[in-house]
C-alpha cells in the first residue's frame, strides 16, 4: 500500500539523511508521472535537480510503501529533521 504526501520548501541535505534512515521504497513522483525510488543516490540526483529552487525542494509528491517512513517523513515535513 502506497501513502501520498506532498512536501514542501524542504531541505535537501536534511531530506536525504531522512530518506538514508527509511527502511522501505520512497518514490518521489514527478508532474509528468515519472516515479524515482529515492533509495537510490542516482534517483535522488536526478528528482532533486527537477524541482530544485533556492537550493530547497519547492513542492514534490511523495510515495511511501513503508507505513513507519511515511510517519517520519511526515513529522519531518512539519517540523524539521529533529523530530523525524
């Protein structure tokens, strides 16, 4: 089972320590359909350089097959990576 969220204005190196800390699939979901499992570096790279602005992501859907990283990932969507 997959859990959407959107994330917004988002700090990317903080992101990517929260996503290296996920046990299950992230899938970052492009505009145009492309899914990229953020488990790999290469998937990151390439999702990151899409929606990079400022040097923080500005919006991206977010697909979760683990229940537990969704969870993190939406504590650190609204507070920041000390409480993910």
């Amino acid at each position: 089972m997959n859990i959407n969220m959107v994330l917004n204005n988002v700090d990317l190196k903080e992101f990517t320590e929260v996503l290296d800390s996920c046990e299950g699939d992230v899938f970052m979901v492009t505009p145009e359909g492309d899914r990229l499992n953020l488990r790999s570096k290469l998937c990151q790279l390439i999702g990151f350089t899409r929606l990079i602005e400022g040097g923080r992501v500005s919006n991206a859907q977010i697909e979760c097959s683990n229940k537990n990283d969704e969870s993190k990932l939406f504590r650190f969507n609204l507070f920041g990576k000390e409480d993910a």
